[in-house]
C-alpha cells in the first residue's frame, strides 16, 4: 500500500525520486464551481512510490472559517497563479474529513473515503461525484512523466513547461537635430546732416528681435515583438492485431447427402435439397 508524503518533505527524504525541478503548487488560489473563491492551497501529497501528486491540501477559508481538505488533484485546472476546482462544491468539502497534518496517510484508504465523502446523503444529489481512478491524477499541464532506467521502471515527474514574460529596462540614446537662432548685429556708417539732436529721443527707441530653438520633445509607444504559442502534440501509429476466428462449413458427399466429419450421413428435417443444391452450386 502506497502511502502520502507532503511535497514540503519530499526533497529531503525522496530527493532521487522526484529530481531537482518540481511543481509546487503551494500558496496559489483556489476557486471552487462556478469559480467561487475558497481559499489557498496549502500544500500537496505526493505517492512515494511513483513520486505522482495525488492531492491538493486546500484551505477552505472561504466557505469555513477554519478547513483544511484533501482534495484529489484531477480535479483541479491550473490557471496561471490560480487552481480552479470546476466542479467542487461547498457541501462536498463539509462531508470531507479535515486534513490531519499528524496522519500517515495511505493512498488507497484516502481514495476509499473520497468516495464514500463525494456521495453521502448530505449532499443535493446534483452536487454527488462518483469518483473515477483518473481523478488522482495530476493535470497535464503540470506534469510531464518520463520512465528512469532502474531495475524496475517507475513513472516520474520530468519536467513542467511555465512560459512567463518579465520587463527589462534599457537605455536608448537618440540623435535629434535642432535650430536655434542667434542675434547677429550689423553696423553700418553713414554720414548724412539731421535735423534731430542728441538726447532728444533717448530712451524711447529700441530694437527687440525674439530669437526661437527648437526643443526636442521624447513620447515612448509600445510595440509587439513576439507571440509566444504554447501547445502540444499528439503522434499516432498503427498497430497490426492478428485473431483466430471460426466459422461453421456444411459436409457433403459425392451423393448430395449431408455427412459428419466421419462421413456418416445426417438426416435433417431443417434441411432442404435445395440448401444441398445452393451450396453446391457455390
């Protein structure tokens, strides 16, 4: 019997099981159906023989002031930072046991108990969930299994695809070519007679001339550079199945008369001439 180890433990006790690089799925949100938030995920439980997640702790703040369950983790959909329970109810996770964080969880007893907890009277009959195997399994998208060659082969956790986006910062210099003006002063000597004299307009006369520049002026716009595309391949193949199959042939004489194996002649009332003649004619 397999038994459950936290996934907080797991790298000290059963580091060559499951690798350097894994999934953890602590402190994400948890939604339950129709994406109602519950609370956080506390944790997980792993399967020490095959290193697989089999649970989800969730902390059911949300719908009880204090709970935690053990929910199985195929049923969960992992969303970015979030874990959505699609078709867990509020009912279900009351007929649930608390998690116990002392107990020696076994993976066939829990398995045992989810399906008595997910059909019990207490739950609107709409909301009850016949729980199939595949259900303790980890979604896709978390987990990639590959097989190790040991003496025996187990199925482990090799990798999980996380595509993000992160900004860098960098500076740009720009060459710009501005104008500006400069007073340029011109004098000229004249020697003409005038009938003004000196002093008489001092101060009243004066040349303003406005010089301009121009100033560069910098606006930023955001541009895509790259899609990133994140999908997955399915590979088929063709396999040859070879079968015995039987059939049932009629035995005749040179006579036309309908004989055994051993040659006896079998006397038929079901039996027509005109079957004998059809097969014959064959």
């Amino acid at each position: 019997m397999s038994q459950l180890i936290r996934l907080k433990d797991i790298q000290a006790t059963h580091r060559d099981l499951i690798g350097d690089d894994y999934y953890d799925p602590t402190g994400k949100t948890a939604y339950g159906a129709a994406e109602e938030k519950i609370g956080k995920i506390e944790g997980a439980l792993v399967e020490d023989i095959t290193g697989r997640i089999r649970y989800l702790i969730v902390d059911a703040g949300g719908w009880f002031s204090s709970k935690e369950v053990l929910v199985p983790a195929g049923l969960a959909r992992i969303v970015g930072d979030d874990v959505f329970f699609d078709s867990l109810t509020k009912s279900q996770v009351e007929a649930m046991e608390e998690y116990d964080h002392d107990y020696q969880y076994s993976y066939n007893e829990q398995a045992n108990k989810d399906r008595q907890a997910f059909v019990a009277d207490t739950i609107p009959a709409e909301e009850r969930l016949e729980l199939k195997d595949d259900y303790y399994n980890a979604p896709n998208t978390l987990e990639l299994l590959e097989e190790r060659l040991t003496v025996n082969k187990d199925r482990i956790v090799a990798g999980l695809v996380k595509v993000g986006k992160h900004v860098v910062s960098e500076d740009r210099a720009v060459d710009v070519e501005l104008e500006e003006e400069h007073a340029h002063i011109e004098r000229t000597e004249v020697n003409r007679p005038t009938d003004r004299r000196i002093g008489d307009d001092l101060g009243a006369e004066s040349v303003q001339v406005e010089l301009e520049a121009e100033r560069a002026n910098v606006t930023k716009e955001t541009f895509v550079t790259e899609e990133v595309n994140v999908g997955k391949t399915t590979e088929r193949h063709t396999e040859t199945v070879h079968e015995t199959i039987q059939r049932e042939e009629l035995d005749i004489d040179r006579d036309g008369n309908i004989v055994d194996r051993e040659g006896n002649i079998i006397d038929r009332d079901d039996i027509t001439a005109d079957d004998v003649r059809a097969y014959r004619n064959k």
